[in-house]
C-alpha cells in the first residue's frame, strides 16, 4: 500500500484542510467520495485511481474512529459500485479496505467487525478484490508473454 500512497500532494494539509470542515465527518467525506466518483454525475471530473487514493490515506488517518466506523455502508457502496462492469483498481480497492479494517481494531467492542453482517460483507468484497486483482494480474502477464516473445522466423 505504501507505493499507492505516495505522492507528490502535500496530502497531510488536504487532510488537515478537510478535517477542518466543520462538521465535516468521516461518514460524510466516505459518502461525497463515493456518490461523486462512482453513483452520480459529478461537475468535476477527478480521475477514480486519485480519489481512490485520497479515499485511502483518509481512512488512514480520518478521525473519530466512531464516525469511521459508521462510514462502512457507504464504503461498501463504494466497493461495490467500483467493482461493477469495469476493473477499478481493485489492488486499490484493497488497500483501502485494508486500512479500513486495520482502523476498526482499536475500536474493540465498538468495531462494526464483531457484527456477522458486517464481517461478512467485508469477507466478501475481499474475496471479489482479490478475485479481480487476479484477473488483472493474469492479463498482465498475457500481454507480457505476448510482448516477449520472439518474431516467428527470425
């Protein structure tokens, strides 16, 4: 995750400037990211691997925990609706889910993790990121071996 990550962006004053917001909470910024990139035409067209990779150091670094937490539908919105009809960078996808579940430990009793329903969703979109990483990865390298290899005849 942490080539994804890196950039460029001074992305700690991004997230300093948006944390800043007032009532600005994690639940909204996962919400607005979602519905802009993927569920609603947007006025602004921001390329999807940038907003996956803001969406990402967000959950990073996003506080309360609480309100992170409570994002978890409209990140699964998001999941999902990346994952539909197109390979949306699904190692990004992941590193975002990632993150997510590595915030949700300090959470204890409160992480939406100890829920079934909520466990199981996660299990799921990992198992179809993981399955579309795969995909991804098995057409790279065909068209690697494609690329590689020597003209007929020479």
């Amino acid at each position: 995750a942490g080539v994804f990550l890196a950039g460029g962006v001074d992305e700690g004053a991004l997230l300093e400037l948006v944390a800043s917001l007032p009532e600005c909470t994690p639940v909204d910024v996962l919400s607005t990211a979602a519905d802009q990139s993927w569920t609603r035409p947007c006025a602004v067209s921001v390329p999807r691997l940038v907003t996956l990779r803001f969406i990402a150091r967000y959950v990073q670094l996003a506080q309360p925990l609480t309100s992170l937490a409570e994002g978890w539908p409209k990140l699964l919105a998001l999941f999902r609706a990346a994952m539909v009809g197109s390979s949306s960078a699904p190692v990004a996808l992941l590193a975002v889910l990632w993150e997510w579940v590595r915030r949700m430990e300090p959470l204890g009793d409160g992480s939406p993790l100890l829920s079934a329903k909520e466990r199981h969703e996660a299990k799921d979109v990992a198992e179809a990121l993981l399955r579309a990483t795969s995909t991804q990865l098995s057409r790279s390298l065909r068209r690697t071996e494609r690329g590689a290899r020597p003209a007929a005849g020479g």
